[in-house]
C-alpha cells in the first residue's frame, strides 16, 4: 500500500492533468444540465417506439445520435460559438417530446434526421463547455459513454411502459404512458426556449 502512495499524491496534487479528469468530466457533463439528460432518455424512448415498425430503429437512433454528437463536438472545435446553440437545444427537447407525444405513426426515415440534428446541437454545446483542465479525447469519450447509458436508460424505461395497461386500445406505440412522458419532455422544452 505504501508504494502507491507517491502515485496517488501525484495525481492528487495536480487534478487537471489527470487523463482520467477530462473523462470523468465528459462523463458526467451530460447530467448537468436537464435539456441534455431529457434529449438523450427520449432518444431511446422513441426508439422504442419506433421499434414496432423499424426493428433496427432501438440501434439506429441511440447510433445515430452518438455519431452526431461526436461530429456536432468536432464542429465546436473549429467554430467554438454559434449563435442559438442554447435555443437549439431546447428546440431539440421539444422536438423529441413531441415525437413522442403524437399519436400518429411515425417513420424511421422521418425520425433519424432530426435525432441526428439533435446529436449535433447537443455535441456541440458539450464540447464548447469543454473545461480548460480536460483533455478532449477523453471528455468525448465519457460524453459518448453516458450518453450511450442514457439512451439504454430511455430505452429500458419504454420496454417497461409498454408492459404497463394502456388507456387506449394498444399498448406502447399508441399507448398513453409514453405519450403523457413525450407532452411533459415538450412542455419543459417549451420553458427552456421562453427562458
């Protein structure tokens, strides 16, 4: 135990150059803020819901919104500040509220674009709050990863509401629970956009 004290006083004595800190911080930037943490749930939510008519929609959504948010990160490096961001992503979070709160189907081809729109948005502010002590490499890493666990997250959550008994005819894709959820994601979008 004593020969990993030198290790451990090192590390502690300088935190910001840890490669570990940038990770930890990316890890958890995404649960910092309720725009954020709402956005990545609904994705897999509407993966879910989508799921009834495109399969590969619980992968593809959850993927697609990933892949966008590294992209919308490698955007921040180069154009660091875009006027709206903070609009956009509340636009975003109302966006996916809807999308679940209709009661019309909805398409793959229709959905994927503006969850991957939502990715960029969101992976651009993540990385234009990069903290100055943390490395990118790894703060994208813990982005991407929580992010990943998020969308799980919304994913297990409508698995789960499509067991629970329906107000309507069917169960989750036209159910009422997740359409309830998708109105109270929009609604709190809408006091993001008017703040």
């Amino acid at each position: 135990m004593l020969s990993f004290q030198p290790i451990l006083s090192a590390l502690l004595a300088h935190p910001g150059h840890s490669p570990a800190n940038g990770f930890v911080a990316g890890l958890m930037h995404p649960l910092g803020g309720l725009d954020h943490l709402l956005a990545m749930v609904a994705v897999g939510l509407l993966a879910v819901r989508l799921r009834s008519t495109a399969p590969a929609a619980l992968w593809v959504l959850p993927v697609a919104f990933v892949a966008s948010l590294l992209a919308g990160g490698a955007l921040a490096l180069v154009v660091p500040s875009l006027p709206g961001i903070e609009f956009a992503i509340a636009g975003s979070v109302v966006l996916l509220g809807a999308l679940l709160a209709v009661a019309w189907p909805i398409r793959l081809s229709m959905a994927l674009p503006l969850v991957a729109i939502a990715g960029a948005v969101h992976g651009h502010a993540h990385i234009a709050e990069l903290p100055a002590e943390s490395g990118v490499a790894g703060y994208a890493l813990g982005m991407s990863l929580m992010t990943a666990i998020l969308h799980a997250a919304g994913i297990a959550a409508g698995l789960a509401a499509g067991r629970l008994p329906s107000w309507t005819a069917g169960r989750f894709p036209s159910g009422a629970t997740v359409r309830v959820v998708g109105a109270g994601i929009a609604v709190v979008g809408i006091v993001l956009v008017l703040s």
